[in-house]
C-alpha cells in the first residue's frame, strides 16, 4: 500500500510518500523534494531523507513526522498509516 502526501510549503520538500508491504515487515516514510530551486540541473524529484520503522511504533513515527511536517499533516499521516496496518493484520492471520 503507497500513499503520496502532497503537502506543499509545510513539509520538508513537500512531498511524503509512505509505503507499507502487504507482508507488514516494514513502514518506509521518504522525504521528496519538489522544490526545483534546491536543485537547479534537474527538474526531477529526488528523494531528501528516508525513514524505515520495522514495527509499528507509534512514537518514534511521530516524532520524525513532527520533524518533517507540521501537527496537522503528522496527525493525517499517522492516521492513514495506523487504519492500513489495522485492516491488513487480520488478512495476515487467517
């Protein structure tokens, strides 16, 4: 499962994508650049920062959000990460 936040102006770069495995092994969080004034010979997004968590640890995945984008933008995010892994943990036990 991938979302793609696009935050704009609130968020480092401006785009979050998160990315969890339908095997539930991981949570990757990566920090995109849309920004082209950062990086001037190429119009390509390009990835600024990564954050891989192999558990669901609620806290330490706020804190680097809280880091990255504003309160109400981590609070959307850590939402949309716990409704996916809730609905996926059934599916992995039967």
């Amino acid at each position: 499962m991938t979302k793609t936040f696009k935050i704009g102006e609130t968020a480092l770069g401006g785009t979050i994508k998160v990315v969890i495995p339908k095997t539930l092994t991981n949570i990757r969080i990566d920090v995109i650049s849309t920004n082209h004034i950062t990086r001037s010979s190429c119009d390509a997004p390009y990835l600024i920062n990564q954050y891989i968590y192999y558990s669901f640890d609620r806290i330490r995945i706020e804190r680097d959000l809280f880091q990255i984008v504003s309160g109400y933008w981590s609070d959307q995010i850590l939402k949309w990460i716990t409704n996916k892994w809730q609905i996926e943990i059934p599916k992995n036990i039967i």
